[in-house]
C-alpha cells in the first residue's frame, strides 16, 4: 500500500500551471508538519513538505487553499528518475495529493481574508465533487 496522510499548514499559497501537452491543471504548494515529540531544548520541529495535485482536485486547492491554512492531505508518493543537462542521473520523490480537506477550527466570516465560516469551505477528493457540510443538522451517532 503507497499512502501517505498529512496535517500542516501551508507555508505558500499555491502555485498553479497547466501541462502543455493534456492541458491538464497542476497545483503545487508546502506544508508545515510538525514532529510528534519537542527537541532538548523542549522546541517542536518542523518537516516541510511539496505536494502537487492534479485536474479538479489542482483547482480546488488554488481556490481555496491559502498561505498559513491548516489543512489535512492524503496522498500517494512517487519516485522519478531522469538525467539533467550535464548527463547526471537525478531522483525526486513527489508527494500526489488524491484528496484534501481543511483542518482549521471554524471561524467567523473575513476571520481571514478571503476566507468566510467553514461552512463555506468545501472539502474535496480526487473525484473532483465538492461537498459543503450543513453544520445546524444533528449527527445520527
């Protein structure tokens, strides 16, 4: 099984680019996620990590995603490999998102800029369905 799951905050809004070829949408950003346990001087690090996403999932996250957002990702992870201009051969490890969802507390509307109340805020998967939560319903558990 290739599945990752991350929780962070963005460090960059998102950039976004279409592919030339299948004129595909292709979204890249980074996120924050900190380590479980603090370091000796009682100081909690920081793993920063690339994600790209892909068609309707790329124009989500360029939609809705902004600098400083804590969100949650889940993904799959490839490696490349090719040989640059100098004949060398190069590895890179890439971080594919296949579904995203916000992970921040509630907030009022323009708590933020250019973001309104979590209802709001859809959450969405590689599908490329939106889905907005009615919050006043009751849970059935």
């Amino acid at each position: 099984m290739n599945k990752f799951q991350f929780m962070g905050r963005l460090t960059r809004d998102p950039e976004t680019r279409v592919t030339p070829n299948t004129n595909t949408q292709v979204t890249t950003f980074s996120i924050a996620v900190n380590r479980r346990f603090t370091d000796q001087n009682g100081e909690r690090k920081a793993d920063f990590f690339n994600l790209t996403a892909f068609g309707k999932l790329a124009e989500f996250c360029a939609k809705y995603y902004r600098k400083g957002q804590q969100v949650l990702v889940e993904g799959r992870i490839q490696n490349r490999t090719w040989e640059d201009q100098n004949g060398q051969k190069r590895y890179a490890t890439d971080y594919i998102i296949e579904n995203a969802y916000f992970a921040d507390s509630r907030r009022e509307p323009g708590a933020e800029e250019g973001m309104g109340a979590a209802d709001e805020m859809p959450s969405s998967s590689v599908d490329g369905e939106f889905i907005t939560i009615d919050d006043t319903d009751d849970l059935p558990f």
